[in-house]
C-alpha cells in the first residue's frame, strides 16, 4: 500500500469515525431534552405547583387546568423538538468544516455521512416529536385531569 492510498484511507477513518460516534451519540444533547420526556415533565411541573387545592377545584376549573396544561405541553414538546433540528443543523455545520480538512475524495464522503447524521437525527426528532404530541393529548390530558379532580396522593 502506498504511503498516499495509506494516509488517505487514515484519514477517511478518522473522518467518518468522528462522524460515526456524533452518530452514535444522537439525540443526547446536553442542551436539549428528548421530546418524549417533556409530557411528565410539565404534568410533574402543574402538580408540584398545585398545591392541596387539587381535589377541591370545581370542574369548570379543572378544565380550564387542564386545557392551559395540554397547551404548555405541546409547546414545551415544539420547543425541544426545535432544539434538536438546531443542534442537529450546527453539529453539521463543524462536521463539515472538519471535512474540508480532508483530500478532495474524502471531504465529499464526510460531507455526505454527515448529511445523513443530520437528516437522521432530525428524523427522529420529528418522530419523537409527534409521539409525545399525541401523549399530550390523550394521557397527560387524562392524568391531569384526575389529578385535578381527584386530588393527587402524595
């Protein structure tokens, strides 16, 4: 093997092995939270701020409760969902400033992987994204609900 078909193959590992462990690590940014996790977070947020006054609310407060909760949760599940595409879009943005580090072959391969991480990553945002809109308006409606009405046991 020659020393140039030699660094070049070093290079394209070194190049895609720091993208394959960015991949690895998807979806565990430190400044964003998974959207699937956002419902019990605002249902944990109402409840700790509730107060004893859940279980004695009328119901007609109860939904207004519950309705201003459902709203909070499909914002705070929009905004970690945002998070992720962003993270995702700036990760992609120092991927590719380190591929133009590389020979003209190997840039073209590390622009690409990275590319698919990034459409990847935001794929799975949205998914997660969607799964915990529908838990927001079904399960956490429900709980919350309950809590309100029935008073939550402590």
């Amino acid at each position: 093997m020659s020393s140039f078909i030699a660094s070049r193959f070093v290079s394209i590992c070194a190049a895609l092995g720091v993208l394959l462990f960015a991949s690895a690590a998807r979806a565990q940014f430190a400044e964003c939270v998974q959207p699937t996790a956002v419902p019990d977070a605002v249902f944990d947020t109402i409840v700790d701020q509730a107060g004893f006054e859940f279980g004695s609310i009328s119901a007609k407060a109860c939904k207004s409760i519950v309705n201003k909760g459902v709203s909070a949760c499909r914002t705070q599940v929009k905004l970690q969902e945002k998070c992720f595409r962003k993270a995702y879009d700036t990760n992609y943005q120092i991927s590719v400033k380190e591929c133009h580090q590389l020979a003209k072959q190997d840039r073209k391969d590390c622009k690409s992987a990275a590319k698919s991480i990034r459409k990847e990553g935001k794929a799975d945002a949205d998914d997660s994204k969607d799964f915990a809109l529908d838990v927001c308006k079904d399960d956490f409606k429900s709980a919350l609900d309950s809590a309100c009405q029935n008073g939550i046991s402590m």
